[in-house]
C-alpha cells in the first residue's frame, strides 16, 4: 500500500522565511536549469504565502 507523505502546515512568515532561503541558494547556483527549477520554487513559494494570508483570520483586535 503507497503512503501518504505527511502534512506540514507553515505559517505565512514561515513560507517567507524559505523564500529568503531559497533566495540566498538561488543567488550560488550558476544560470541553468537547476537555478530555474529553484526560481521557480521561489514564485511558488511566495503565491503561497500570499493566499495564506489572504485567508488568514485577523483577530478582532488588528481590525480596528
């Protein structure tokens, strides 16, 4: 029977902690498919960063 990797939930600031990562990777990595495959991970990672926090409650407090 194939197992299901397991789910890890990230926080938006999380996520933009890997972007800044990924970021400091990419800028070591000579042009060429391996630095796209990572730029590309960086877009992702961001998108999904951005609609964490679309979706994200405030709480009463923050809204005022």
């Amino acid at each position: 029977m194939r197992q299901i990797p397991k789910a890890t939930y990230e926080t938006p600031d999380q996520l933009a902690e890997r972007v800044r990562l990924r970021e400091s990777e990419a800028e070591r990595i000579p042009p060429g498919q391996a630095r796209q495959s990572v730029l590309i991970e960086i877009a992702q990672l961001r998108a999904y960063a951005d609609v964490k926090r679309w979706l994200t409650p405030t709480s009463p407090d923050a809204r005022s």
